[in-house]
C-alpha cells in the first residue's frame, strides 16, 4: 500500500507544480557519455560538513579527486543565510590558495574562470541549472532570510565578495549528483539514492512525462533527471505512513513540524532520536535502568545513531559493546537483559528505515517499469554505508513488493556525488552550452 501511493505521489509531483513531493526538474539533460575531461570545483554544502573539491575527470569512468572538509557549527546552520554563503566562498578561498602558487594543483591565468559546481542538498525549484529558489530547509537547518531565495544568485554574490576566479556553472542536489557519478563508472545504473543526514532519490525521467515542463517546449525523446525530493512524502496530511508515538513526538519536537515526514522515519538525523524516546518512556514507567541516575539518556539528541550501528552489531554474546555505550555516553549499567532489548529496540528502528526505503525504490522502479530488465541503485550516505544490515533489509522489503524479480534490483555504493557528479554536470553542462542546445537552461 505504501509503494502504491507513493508511486501515485511521484506521479502527482511530475503533474503539477507546487505538490508536496516536488519532483524538481533539474536541467540536467540524459546520461553522461562516460567521456567527460578536465579540471572542475566543486562546492558541497550537505549536512553536518563543508566539502571543497578539485575533481579531474580524466574520461573512461576515471577520475581524481583532491578535497577538504570543513565543520560547520549549529550557530552556522541557523545564522543569516548570506553568511554561511559568505563561509562558503571563504572555505573555497582558502581551498584555492592553498592548491596554487607554484607547483599547485590548481592553475588559473589572469582572467581566466574556473567551472565551479555547487551541490547545495535542500529542496530548490529550479528554472534553469544555475538557478535554485529554496523550498524549504530540512535536515535541521534554519537559516534566516534563504527559503523564498535563489541560493544560486546568493552564493554568487558570496563569490563576487571573494574576489574569486570562478563561475557558477550548476546548482545541484547530491542524489542528482550521486546519480551522473554513478552512471559514470556503472552504466546499468538508473537510480540513485543518498540515505544519510536526509533521505532522497534521483532518476532520469521522459520529457514527454513531465507534464509540468511542457511549456518550455523541449523536444519530446530528450530526458531529464528529476530530484525526487521524496524525504517529503506524507508530509502534513500523514495519511500513507504508520506513525509511532515516539516519530509524532520527533515531528512535533523538529524545527519543522509537519515536513520531512518518511525522511523523519528514515534517516540518520532522526533514528538515534527515535531509541532514547523508547528508552525514556520505558525509564518513566520504572522498567529500565532501575535505581540509577539516568539524566545524561534524558538529554534531547544525546543518542547519535552511529550508536545504533554498533548496538546492533556487537558480536560478543554478553553485548560488551551495550555495555561500553551505556557505561561511557550515559553513566548507565546495564542487565543482560537490558542490553538485549535495546539490540532488539535497535534492529526494529533499523529495519524499519530499510523496509521504508525499499517502498521508495519499488515505487520508482514499478513506475519506469525497471523490474523485467532489472537496474542499478548507487546508494550513498552513513546509513546505507555504514548501518550494518541496511542494505540486506532493502533487498527483502524490494522481495516483499515485487517477489524473486526483485533481484534484478541491486543497489550498490554509489560514486562520491557531490564531488565528482557535480563535476561531470558542470562537463556536460558546458558540453550542452557550447553545441547551443536550450543555452538559457
Ligand atoms: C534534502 C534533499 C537531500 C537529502 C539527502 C534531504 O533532507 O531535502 O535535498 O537530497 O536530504 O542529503
């Protein structure tokens, strides 16, 4: 029931514009060709880190990447929009200097620009590839005066403030990203799939089914890649999606109550969150960690979900991993029993997470009809990377759905794409530029 409305969903959200799944056009027009050259930036603003990136595509499904990573505080995350853009420009500053002088990296003569991609992972609708208005921020981030805006021309002025040698040659969302890189390398790739901070999903979709785009006048057996943003699914009405007490107490608890609702369900910002309110109401009702001072647990977002990776992967039969957690972060001890449930607690959220995910994919799937001829998934991000288990347990939900065909589904680690997608569009963007195709897009 859930693939079966969320497959009504995507639909709905190709239809018209506006729809709380928003299916954005991304101007990023069919697959790559594999022979993308060259010498690219890239700009990664996701989550929890700043990436900078110097990407040599060097063709055949080669590539080099040289990058640094920048922390960003929670101050940054809900300041004034133009400042964490100013932070961007000055990380990517530094990054250039840095790589340049003699003997660098990065080589620009007077006057010359270099390509510069931006994967910015929030919801933007885009009019063109270097253009995004923010929707709306998830994952937690608030900054003032930047929902309504085009991030694109923000960023740029940033830039301008910088001084820096660049253009602006794509504004992208990383599953769009994830989804060129992984093509890149694996050509039976036609999803892709970031299951991390966020949860969200690309393809590649027919002009000719995107009825909201028809005015533009493209010609009908060109493709474009759609940035699902499926983290929105059953937002605000929730009425596809089984809701614990706990994930109610989570939306309601968010800087966002009503949005984000599967994401909310799924990924790892929320899963971490999802236990300790388990654990809190079992303290509460006097049947956990009996007897002991249990502040430190009661503390909101004080159980990461890297926890629950390796709660759920403790190898030892007394669960000295259990122990070890709820000893360190928590100042807890804990019974056998105790520690068993909590494993027990764990693989239910993780599962869970897993099976939902697997109700995205076969949405997908069932509606570009990929199930006979079967098709990759490049999936990316800390849960799917690093959860133990998470990528089984989408295989067995895709069973659930579609039977002993789904194996013609196979996900796989995808491409780094935020870094080496976001370059590759910047190729193929320039590429599309130069031969005159749709050249205001
Ligand atoms: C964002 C998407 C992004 C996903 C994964 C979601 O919260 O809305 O744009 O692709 O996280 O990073």
């Amino acid at each position: 029931m859930i693939t079966h409305s969320f497959r009504e969903t995507l639909d709905g959200g190709l239809e018209k514009t506006g729809q709380v799944v928003p299916m954005i056009p991304t101007f990023v027009f069919g697959w790559p060709s594999g022979d993308e050259l060259g010498d690219y930036l890239a700009i990664d603003l996701g989550g929890t880190n700043l990436r900078v990136c110097l990407v040599n595509l060097q063709g055949k499904g080669k590539f080099e990447v040289t990058q640094s990573k920048y922390r960003l505080s929670e101050e940054q995350k809900q300041d004034d929009g133009q400042k964490l853009f100013d932070f961007c420009a000055e990380s990517l500053k530094t990054f250039i200097d840095s790589n340049s002088g003699e003997g660098g990296l990065i080589q620009v003569s007077p006057g010359q620009k270099l390509p510069l991609g931006f994967t910015f992972s929030y919801p933007c609708k885009q009019d063109r590839i270097d253009h995004g208005v923010l929707i709306r921020w998830t994952k937690g981030f608030g900054a003032a005066n930047t929902e309504g805006e085009d991030v694109a021309a923000m960023f740029q002025k940033s830039l301008e403030k910088f001084e820096l040698p660049v253009t602006l040659t794509a504004l992208i969302n990383d599953t769009t990203g994830t989804l060129i890189a992984s093509r890149y390398v694996n050509p039976t790739t036609k999803i892709a799939c970031i299951f991390g901070t966020g949860c969200n999903a690309a393809y590649m979709e027919h002009i000719k089914d995107i009825p909201k785009i028809k005015d533009l006048g493209l010609p009908d057996n060109v493709d474009m890649a759609i940035n699902c943003e499926w983290g929105a699914f059953d937002s605000f009405e929730h009425e596809h999606l089984p809701r614990s007490k706990y994930d109610v107490i989570i939306d309601e608890a968010s800087n966002k109550p009503g949005e984000q609702a599967f994401e909310k369900l799924i990924s790892g910002r929320y899963l971490g969150e999802i236990m300790r309110l388990v654990i809190c109401e079992l303290i509460d009702d006097g049947i956990l960690f009996l007897g002991q001072n249990t502040y430190k647990v009661e503390v909101a977002n004080a159980l990461d979900t890297a926890l629950l990776s390796l709660m759920e992967s403790d190898p030892t039969d007394e669960l000295l991993m259990i122990i070890g957690i709820f000893s360190h972060f928590f100042a807890l001890e804990t019974t056998l029993a105790e520690r068993q449930f909590l494993r027990a607690i764990a693989r239910l959220i993780g599962r869970r997470a897993a099976r939902l995910s697997a109700c995205g994919i076969g949405a997908l799937v069932g509606k570009m009809g990929y199930l006979e001829d079967g098709c990759a998934v490049g999936c990316d991000g800390s849960l799917y990377n690093k959860y133990p288990g998470f990528a089984g347990r989408i295989h067995e939900g895709l069973i659930d759905i579609f039977g002993e065909k789904a194996s013609n589904i196979r996900t796989h680690h995808a491409e780094d794409g935020s870094g080496v997608g976001s370059a590759i569009i910047a190729a193929m963007t320039k590429a599309r530029k130069d031969a005159g195709l749709y050249v205001n897009l």
